[in-house]
C-alpha cells in the first residue's frame, strides 16, 4: 500500500487487491502471518488499513493462525483516528520504536497518552 501524496491515489492498492493478496497469505501452511503496511506513509490511507486488518481477522476465524500486524510509519500523520483504531482492532499491540535504545515496547496507547499536552490528547514522540 502506498501513496504518492495526500492529493493523488492512483499508487494506492484498491481493496480487491488487498483482498486477494489476504486469500493468498492464508493458504500458507505457516501457523502464523504477519501483515506489514508499508510503502509511502500507510497512516494517509487509514480506511484501506481498516480493511485489511478487519479482513485478514475475519479470515482468520476460519485459519486460526497466529496474526500480527506492523505498521511502519514515522508517526507524521499519528492521530487520535489511528490510535484509536489500533488500540480497538488489537487491544495487545505494541508501539515499538527503533529510536529509543532500552524500550520495553509499551502498548499502543501508553507511551503516546502520556507524553503530555501538544495541541491533541495524543502526541507521536513520547519524550
């Protein structure tokens, strides 16, 4: 998934290919998967995100493999929509960051909800 810019979404992946490339990732004889967003920035398509991860759960009612999600973003466009559908969609997720030399991987939620007043309830850089 990928986007160009916040004005142009001829880059992006439309739903039916995300679709189709679940379908596949499922027929893996592996017992878990791991669904990575990446590409431009996957915070400027948060909706496609929400497929995907809805998708790839209900799937996986039926697979019952181990199912994780990455998403790797440098936390621009982290806002309150996107913290909160996380923290919904995968209440065990971790925020993990390459920057901070000793984390203990937090959830989602802790290291942004404290990191104090910045205009938001959220802020992306806890220190």
């Amino acid at each position: 998934m990928s986007r160009k810019n916040t004005g142009r979404d001829e880059f992006d992946m439309s739903e039916e290919t995300a679709d189709r490339s679940l379908d596949l990732l499922f027929k893996s004889p592996a017992s878990g998967v791991k669904v990575e967003f990446q590409g431009g920035e996957p915070l400027l398509n948060l909706p496609l995100i929400e497929h995907i991860t809805e998708r790839a759960q209900w799937l996986n009612k039926r697979h019952e493999k181990h199912l994780s999600f990455v998403v790797a973003t440098n936390l621009a466009l982290l806002d309150d929509e996107a913290i909160d559908y996380a923290a919904a969609a995968a209440p065990s997720s971790r925020l993990h960051s390459t920057d901070q030399a000793n984390s203990t991987t937090p959830t989602v939620r802790d290291p942004v909800a404290t990191a104090g007043a910045s205009g938001g309830r959220h802020r992306a850089c806890p220190h």
